[in-house]
C-alpha cells in the first residue's frame, strides 16, 4: 500500500515536472484537500499547514463563511468589469475604507499587481501634486524586499533570483538598508523623491522586525519631506501579526497598538488574506488628496472589484472581526516564541527565533550544509507539518489564525522534535 501511496504522489509531480514552467521548488508532497488548520496530501496523510500560503489563508482552508459567500455568489454574479457598476463593490468599499480609515478604496487582484498600482499613484501624485518635474520622480525602497516579481517591481530588487537576466530595469529606484535610519535620511534629501515603499516586518527575508520607532521616524521624515509612506501589508496585513495591520494606525481594531506601530501610511497595499485564500483579490487605499489623482481611463484591471471577488473579500474581513483573529494571533504568537525560545536555549542547530503575532521564523545554523533547513522542512512533513525555508537557513512558520492553543502547542513538538533529531 505504501508504494502505491507513493506512485500515486510521483505521478502528479512528475505532471508538472513534465508540463509545467519550473519557476517553483516544492516541497515533495501532493496536496489535495484542506480544512482549517489542516490540509491532506493525495494519499490521506493529514499536514498542519504551517505556511497558509504565504499568509493568504489567514481564516483557516475553506473556511465554511467563505464558501458559502463564494458559492451563493458564483450562482449569481461573477465578473461585469468596471464598464458598469456592481451591487457588491461599494459594499466591500464601504466596509475596507471604514475598517482601515481611508476615504478611498482601489481593488486589484494580486499583491504584485496592487504594488504595482500604489507605484503608480505614487508618481502621478509626484507630478500632479508635489509638482515634480516630467519624468524624474524617485521612489525608495529597502534592500532585501520582496514587492512581487513584475519587471517593475524586480528593478528594486537585490535578490539575484529575481533579477538575473531580465534587464533593463526601470529607472527611479533608490535602495537604502532596512532598519537603517541612516540611510533613509540621507536618501530622502533628495528633492526627486516621491514615495517610500516598505514592507512593516521582511517577510520573504526571513520575518525580520525593524527596531523600535524605526517605522514612526521614517514616516514622520516623510510627512515632513512631503514624501509618500507607502506600507506594503500584502503579507502582514488581516490580522497576521496581531493586530489588523503591522501599521495600525487609524483603524478600527478596537485595540491599542504597540507604540512604534502607530502609524498611518499615506498608502495602504493589501492583498492575500483578504479573500481567506479562496481568490485573488487586492486592494490599494489612500485618502481622497492622493487616490483621486487617477482619473478615469488612466488605470484599471477587467477583474479588479469583479462582484465575486468582491463578495468573498467582504465575508473574509467580517471573519477577521468577528472570531478576532488578530488576538488570537496575538496570543498564540507569544505562546510559539516562547516555546521556540526554549529550543533555540537547547539546540546548537537554531540560532535564534523572531517574529511578530503568528508570523515568525527560525535561523537555522548552516555553516557545515547549506541545504540544512530544507532537510529539516523535508523531515517536518514526514512529522505531519509542513513549512518552507527561506533564503536558504530560514525556516518562516505562519499557521492559520484560526488554530487553537492546543493546536500550536502539539505543532511546537512536532518542530523541536524534528530539529533535535538532526543533532
């Protein structure tokens, strides 16, 4: 039986081997059905998923809110583009410009596509607005992020992977440190400067938290240059970090925000868990003085606010509020740091553990095998979990919110179990 179960799992990875652009490097298993906390491979065997799709899946999989609100709608209304109005799209408007504090709402589909729009409104603000000349607008970004993989987005990139051989890369890039405050002075001197773009908390850099008021004097030095502060939240945003935003600034969690996070952008990216995973769905908001610089005609997207995009969205936030994931993170966060803490104290292997909410990471120790975090992902989901390194000795852990602390502290064994096997 064991051998079928594995023919069976070979099959559909030689599939895609054979059929498929090989753009990915996935981890060897199969799967076909998920459930909350829990998805199952081709063969049965049950997985924590302790990746939730690089945090789309924030409400759990198939969450049964989220199906129905996508099943009742897929039988009414799916797509009608933007040529003529919607009965859902104001809906989810209202409620994101409520719940975030923005008079203003651009939905998009996916995360890159979304950066991409807030870069856009970025230099036609510049233009418009600030009254920088033609053509010279410069926005900055920090070294180490990830944005998307758009030609645009890449021009900022400093990974190798996401840069080698698809030259030339767009002009008005600037790349200062992360959590340099330094460098961030210094390169917002210049008078051509139109926006900064920043990811609250690296997450494909390995969950790596700024300084205390990093964040705060980057944004008052924005404010007082008449520079954009842009926030990219695609990953950290709904809730992941433990409060609805890694930014929380004017918003309408109800709940008091760590001091150095207090923060409002002049622009807000979100994407991934705003559907719970179930499409793509993304959203740029700003204020009226910024967003309505675009005019008709000037951007769009056929399916950006498509009604069943749009239906989806809307039960996805209610979920957020309604079973308070954000506290849920919150708490369960503490709890998985604490007990990681605890291996990183026993283990030479683990050098440390960070993170924020349910959005954390381990730095494995790789000076003698450079594949040594993957070998401890590949062990992990034969433990029945599984997760993904990153930057090659990074193991980055971002289970659904839903999970319970029972839940947590069982996957907390799994993972100490696993990594002290290898010593």
């Amino acid at each position: 039986m064991l051998e079928i179960a594995q023919e069976q799992a070979q099959y559909f990875m030689e599939l895609e081997d054979k059929y498929g652009a090989h753009n990915y490097h996935p981890i060897p298993v199969v799967l076909s059905k998920g459930k909350g906390v829990f998805v199952w491979d081709v063969n049965g065997k049950r997985y924590y998923d302790f990746l939730s799709a690089y945090s789309a899946v924030n409400q759990g999989h198939c969450h049964p809110r989220l199906v129905k609100a996508m099943t009742d709608q897929v039988q009414r209304l799916t797509l009608t583009s933007r040529a003529f109005y919607n009965d859902r799209l104001g809906l989810l408007e209202q409620k994101m410009s409520e719940m975030f504090g923005f008079d203003k709402v651009l939905p998009m589909n996916s995360g890159a596509e979304a950066v991409e729009t807030a870069l856009k409104l970025c230099r036609k603000w510049a233009y418009k607005k600030k009254g920088l000349p033609e053509n010279q607008a410069k926005i900055i970004f920090a070294r180490n992020n990830f944005h998307g993989r758009t030609l645009t987005i890449i021009s900022a990139s400093t990974d190798p992977s996401a840069t080698t051989n698809y030259g030339p890369y767009m002009p008005g890039m600037v790349l200062v440190d992360y959590n340099d405050l330094e460098s961030m002075k210094a390169a917002l001197e210049d008078e051509m400067v139109a926006g900064v773009i920043i990811e609250p908390i690296q997450g494909e850099a390995g969950i790596v938290v700024p300084n205390d008021g990093y964040l705060k004097q980057v944004r008052d030095w924005c404010k007082e240059k008449n520079v954009l502060f842009i926030a990219d939240e695609v990953q950290t945003g709904i809730a992941r970090t433990g409060k609805l935003l890694a930014v929380c600034g004017n918003c309408s969690c109800g709940k008091k925000c760590e001091k150095d996070f207090e923060i409002k952008p002049d622009v807000l990216i979100l994407g991934k868990a705003l559907s719970g995973g179930m499409m793509p769905v993304s959203a740029v908001l700003a204020n009226d003085d910024v967003m309505l610089v675009i005019e008709p005609g000037t951007h769009g997207s056929t399916y950006g606010g498509n009604p069943l995009a749009c239906a989806v969205a809307l039960e996805a936030l209610n979920i957020v509020e309604d079973e308070d994931l954000a506290g849920n993170a919150q708490r369960l966060g503490v709890i998985f740091r604490r007990e990681m803490q605890k291996l990183v104290d026993r283990s030479d292997l683990v050098v440390k553990v960070r993170g924020k909410g349910l959005l954390n990471a381990l730095v494995i120790n790789d000076s003698e095998e450079g594949d040594k975090a993957w070998n401890i992902c590949v062990r992990l989901k034969e433990n029945g979990l599984l997760a993904k390194p990153t930057h090659g000795n990074i193991i980055r852990f971002a289970p659904p919110l839903v999970m319970t602390e029972e839940q947590v502290m069982e996957c907390c064994k799994i993972i100490t179990d696993t990594i002290l096997s290898f010593e």
